[in-house]
C-alpha cells in the first residue's frame, strides 16, 4: 500500500494514538503541535448521522485549522514538514499523487 494512503488511515478515530504520540500535525495547515493542544473531536458521518453518541467520538479537530487531518507520531510515521506537506499535496492539492486505478474496458 501507498505510504500515505496508509498514512491517512491514521486521521481517523485516533483519539488513543494521538494521546500516545509525542508530536502530532495537521496535513491540512501542515501544523504540528503537542497532543495535549488537541480540544475538539468529532466522528460524525453519513453512516452514524443519527446515532446521538457519534459527536463524541474519536477522530481529533486540528486546533489550528479544525480539519480533521491530525496523525501523530505513534503512527508509525515522523511527523515532521516534509511529511506534512507530502500528505498535504496528496489529498488537498488538485493534483494529487494518489489516484485511484481506472477501470477496465
């Protein structure tokens, strides 16, 4: 697998990995900051839209920009600018280095 298509895996219900980590960031705002910097969570999605718990789940807001882009370097991954903006380019620019294949006719 891709290393940053197995990198965005970790931006999601990640509260107990974040919480581990030493230095977290954003590749949205390409930030980085202290774990504990981290106030806002969120989970909400299509699938649980109607579940009344899913505002208080796992998945952490940056707290400078409030996308929810955040890894941590319990990861398994550094956490650092060139990392950050690789990511940042991959899923937020419009050209992206990450494609899906295409199909077959």
């Amino acid at each position: 697998m891709n290393e940053l298509l197995a990198a965005q895996h970790h931006t999601s219900n990640n509260r107990a990995e974040l919480e581990a980590s030493s230095v977290c960031g954003c590749f949205h705002c390409t930030q980085m900051f202290a774990p504990s910097e981290i106030v806002a969570w969120s989970g909400l999605n299509m699938d649980n839209f109607d579940d009344p718990e899913a505002p208080n789940a796992e998945t952490a807001l940056c707290p400078r920009c409030g996308n929810e882009s955040v890894i941590g370097d319990k990861s398994g991954f550094d956490i650092d600018p060139n990392f950050l903006n690789r990511m940042q380019q991959a899923w937020f620019q419009k050209t992206t280095i990450i494609r899906r294949p295409s199909s077959k006719k």
